[in-house]
C-alpha cells in the first residue's frame, strides 16, 4: 500500500470553533507501521496507522492546531474507494474523531481525494459534526504526506 492512502486522511482532526461555520486544512503525516498481504480477487490488501499534525483556520481567523493517530487499510472492491480509517485528534480546544474514504487520484497512487465526518467528544464543539474533503500527496521519498482541504461544521 503507498503510504498516501491514509498519510492524508486525518488533517481534517479536532476542528472546533463556537458556532457552525466552514474552515480550511493543511496538514502533514509520517508513517509508523505499514501491513500487506494478497487478498480477494488478486487484489492486494493493505494496512497501517499514521501520525498527523493539522492546522485549521476557522472562517472568523480563529486558527487551530492539533496532532493525532490515524489507522487506513483497503477500502473493499466493490465500495467505489480505494481506502477508508479512522483517525483520532486532540487540541487545546478539545477531542474528535474522524470516519473517511479516499479514492486514488492519479496513475502513480501518489495523490489522493478524500472525505469524511468529524465528530467531537470533548471541547466546546462535544456532540457536533462536521463534513470535509481534501486532497493529499505523497512526499517525494515516500515517507509522509501533505494535505489541503476545507469544511464545514454543521
């Protein structure tokens, strides 16, 4: 599994602000373990768990910064998706989670575009959700990955 697949999937994390409103995401990953085996139809199946740091910024500037674990593996074949996880985030401002899918985008599986569903558990933000989209890219060395996306708190 390139390591893009979940490297990206988490910089949407602990989001929170006062009152429903869009933001804007930028985050990093770095690799910590990485799991592949053959599976169904020749398609190989992949695993593996991330850390990530995201920066948000809240559409009144209110900015954000947050670093979390995330854990991706290969979405099945017939979902329509390439990859889906978890992840888990922690800020000053409180604790979410987040639920996602991502689809390969381009011929390299180097990049990808995701989407997914916050929801907060601790914080001022605790009980509310909201939805993201973003797209990632691999490092160049293969070993991390980068993230810029928006959002909207419901």
């Amino acid at each position: 599994m390139k390591s893009l697949l979940l490297l990206s999937a988490a910089f949407a994390l602990s989001a929170t602000a006062a009152n429903a409103e869009t933001f804007t995401i930028t985050g990093k990953s770095q690799p910590v373990t990485q799991v592949a085996a053959p599976g169904p139809m020749g398609k190989p199946v992949s695993g593996g768990s991330v850390k990530i740091e995201t920066d948000v910024t809240w559409a009144s500037g209110v900015k954000e910064h947050s670093t979390g674990d995330c854990i991706g593996w290969s979405a099945p074949p017939a979902s329509g998706f390439t990859s889906q996880g978890i992840c888990s985030s922690a800020s000053a401002e409180g604790k979410s989670s987040l639920v996602f899918s991502c689809i390969t985008a381009n011929d390299k599986n180097t990049e990808n575009d995701c989407w997914g569903r916050l929801s907060y558990s601790e914080g001022k933000n605790k009980d509310k959700t909201a939805t993201v989209s973003w797209h990632g890219k691999q490092n160049a060395d293969g070993k991390g990955g980068t993230a810029v996306g928006a959002g909207n708190m419901n």
